[in-house]
C-alpha cells in the first residue's frame, strides 16, 4: 500500500522537531477527518487534474491581461512614476490615472483609492518598475510575488520539517490552486506575499536564534505596512531585546533611506494628508478586522452607503473596538509568556500572527495569505477529536473562499447597488473574522494542550 511506503520514508525522519508528531499522524495530514483512507491519493490526484485544469488558466489569465486595470499595484507604480517626473509622490490619482494610462473618462470606482495609501518606503521597491509600462510592470511584479511565496512555503516546510512524498503534490497543488486570497493578490498586485516572506523570514531566524537578522526583517516589514509592528510583542513578551532593539535600527535606517530619496518632508505629509484618508476604509464590506467588525456595526462610513449600522455610535465603536483587541493582545502576551519549548512558541508565534491580523485597523481578503504559519502550525498538531479537525476544516474553507461572491449572493440588490445590513454584518458578512477568531482559539487549545503535555513528562527542550 502507498500508504505503507510514505509511512516508512516519513518515520526515517527521526530528527522531526516537533516530537509530539508522531508516525500515526502523518497521513492524516492531507485527510484530517480521515474519509475513505484506501482512496486518498486518488482523489486528490483526480482534483488536482479537476482544479488545474479550470485554474490554472484563470491564473494566466490574470498574469497575462492585456488591458490596463486600476489595481492596488498602480498605487506604488504611480508614486514611483510620479517620483522619476517630479511630480509630487502623493499626487492625486484623477491625474496620475489620465497620465500614465491615458483613461480621461474617469467614474467613481476608478477613483475609489484617491490617493496612494501606503507609507513611503512601498514605493521604493517600485522605483525600478516606474522605468517601464504599467502593464509590464505589474506582471514583473506578481512573478516576483509567486516567487515570493514559493520561498515562503519552502522556509515553512523545512522548518517545520512537514512530511512530503510524491503524492503530497497532489493535494499541495490543489490547494494551492483553490486559494482565492492568492488570486486576488495577483489581480490587484498587492504587497502581501513580500510581508509573508519578511514574517516567514522572522520566524525562520527567531528559531535558529539569529536574534538581529529577526529584528531586522521585521523591521522592514513595519516600514512597507505599518500593522506588522505588532509582531514586536511576541518579541517584548521574551525579553528578547536584542531583537526589538534590530527591529527598531532596521526601521530607523530604511526610514532615513526614504527621507533620503523622497525628501523628509514626506512623511508628515503622510501622518496627516494620507492616513486620514485611509481610516474611511476601515468600515467596508471587506475588512475582516475587529476594528472593521465594530466599524461597520456601529460607524460605516457615511460617505459610502453600502452597509447600515445596527446604531450609529462612535462611542460604541470605539469601546469595543478596544476591548477586543485588547483582550487578543493580553491573551497572545500571556500565550508567549508561558511558550516553553519550540513547538509551543511555533504556535505563540502563529497566534501572534492571528492576533495581528484581528486588531489591524484593516485586514483585507488576500491579508489571509499571512495566515501561513498559523494554518501550518495548527495543521501538524490538530488532535484526533472530529470536532477540532472539521473546525481546521471549516476555517480553511471560509479563508480560501471568495467574499466578492459570498457577499454578491447573500446581499440584496448584490454588492454594487445593495446595502448591508446590521444582519449581514452579524452573520455572513464577518464569516472570514468569525474564522480568524476561530483559529485564533484553536492556537490557544493548542497551546494549553501542550502546556498540560509538559507538566506531564515534558515536550522537546527548554526553548532558547
């Protein structure tokens, strides 16, 4: 049986870091509920040829479009294009978009994103693509992105000494292919699968106790997207100084490199002309954040009448809004706290990630692609109870699904002319928050389970 042989591949990789993974788990990886086990590898393969063959041209589609759509990469495009013609970096997108695209009939979704919204440092890492056409640019862009992401996920199978054979391509390559929060990264050209591989990196150096190399590729992070800084607690939490101290050396650096280039001048204009304008983002459709979930409940945004709030109140807004994500950030602080041995601050590290992602002003669809760590650590050490694999389950789904068409069905009048209301907010239109919460919870019972573990007999060494 194929089973048999994996088996024996897999057990003669003794040196597994996590050693609660023990032999009997290892095909259930790719089958947590465990259907019909004789059949798995032909099922997944016959997926794998279903799925790529209707995917794979979808993808291309999007790497080879021919068109010149507004995607969230125009913004860092523009900027840098703005920069090599002396315009000024944050110039409004009703004349960037004339300009550079040659689009003179411009409407309301075209100008939706008035202004670039991201810090200065993004634009840096497109000074060279502002060299070429925008359409170029982009698929230079989104290439470089999957390479990115393949890095990502090699760093975490490795370090995570994740078992695979052949047939785990199967299964990989289907995944993979379902992911929506992947594809929408490629149709917008976002920066998020460069996060990813800083925070991998991070990850990947913490654990091989390279301290400053840490620091500094969150550092990094930070000045490309400014939610990423919370990641600093899980480091605080440690007294792990030398760390902050890189992280903060880094951010001072790449900021003076920016000042550099840019012009100081840049980032008080950032501070008070454009983050104003992002905060009206924060109460839309998409945002799966906590701050969005009391946002849209309590103050969406009057300028955009797409969503009514179940009653119109900053106060209340603001007051939930801070007792959730405070309650997140004391649970992940005494999580990483308590984390005592390497797989234990594995999962702290990845429920730093989760935390992130919920008390993040904005946490939009294709940010689930940082999820990596967390779905990875979770995935290797899910318990046998039905419950806890079919909620992995559950959640995984409703990370890979498609919100655009979730919402469009279950809106009336759909997502252009429909409004949401305080229903929807409660119920499917927070499904992927819901889910966050969810694997955040999961990571919490994970982390108690192998505290018991070690009060037991003990797992693994001391961490470092």
């Amino acid at each position: 049986m194929w089973q048999n042989a994996w088996f024996g591949e897999m057990a003669d990789r003794s040196r597994i870091r996590q050693s609660h993974l023990d032999s009997a788990q290892i095909p259930t990886l790719w089958d947590p509920l465990g259907v019909w086990p004789s059949a798995r590898p032909w099922l997944w393969a016959g997926m794998a040829v279903l799925i790529g063959s209707t995917m794979v041209p979808v993808y291309v589609a999007e790497l080879s479009r021919r068109d010149d759509p507004m995607t969230d990469f125009f913004q860092e495009w523009a900027s840098a294009r703005n920069y090599l013609e002396g315009l000024p970096l944050y110039t409004n997108h009703a004349v960037t978009i004339p300009r550079y695209l040659g689009k003179q009939d411009l409407n309301a979704s075209d100008l939706f994103v008035e202004v670039n919204a991201h810090p200065p440092t993004s634009i840096l890492l497109a000074i060279s693509l502002g060299t070429i056409s925008y359409r170029k640019a982009l698929l230079v862009w989104n290439l470089l992105s999957l390479a990115m992401f393949i890095a990502s996920l090699i760093l975490v199978w490795h370090g995570l000494r994740i078992p695979f054979s052949t047939w785990s391509l199967f299964p990989a390559t289907t995944l993979i292919l379902l992911c929506i929060p992947l594809l929408l990264h490629i149709h917008f050209g976002q920066l998020t699968l460069l996060l990813l591989l800083l925070l991998t990196g991070v990850w990947a150096a913490d654990r091989a106790n390279q301290g400053i190399r840490a620091g500094m590729l969150l550092g990094a992070a930070v000045t490309i997207k400014l939610f990423p800084g919370t990641l600093f607690l899980f480091f605080i939490a440690r007294k792990r100084w030398k760390t902050v101290l890189a992280g903060l050396v880094s951010i001072a650096l790449i900021t003076l490199l920016t000042g550099l280039v840019f012009g100081f001048g840049v980032y008080p204009y950032y501070a008070h002309q454009i983050i104003p304008r992002v905060a009206k983002y924060r109460g839309l459709w998409f945002n799966q954040s906590l701050p969005g979930y009391w946002t849209k409940l309590f103050d969406p945004p009057k300028e955009y009448r797409y969503i009514e709030p179940l009653t119109r109140s900053i106060l209340y807004a603001c007051s939930a809004t801070v007792l959730t994500c405070t309650t997140v950030l004391v649970s992940v602080w005494w999580a990483v706290r308590r984390a005592r041995t390497p797989t234990a601050l594995d999962l702290a590290f990845g429920l730093t990630v989760t935390g992130m992602l919920l008390v993040s002003p904005i946490t939009w669809d294709h940010y689930l692609l940082l999820t990596l760590i967390p779905l990875a650590t979770v995935w290797i050490q899910l318990p046998e109870s039905l419950a806890s694999r079919a909620l992995f389950l559950a959640i995984v789904i409703a990370f890979w699904s498609w919100p655009y068409k979730v919402f469009d069905l279950t809106i009336s009048g759909g997502i252009v002319h429909g409004v949401a209301g305080p229903a929807h907010t409660l119920t499917i239109g927070s499904y992927q928050c819901y889910a966050l919460i969810a694997l955040f919870g999961l990571q919490i019972a994970g982390l108690r389970r192998l505290e018991k573990t070690s009060a037991v007999g003990g797992v693994g060494r001391p961490a470092p």
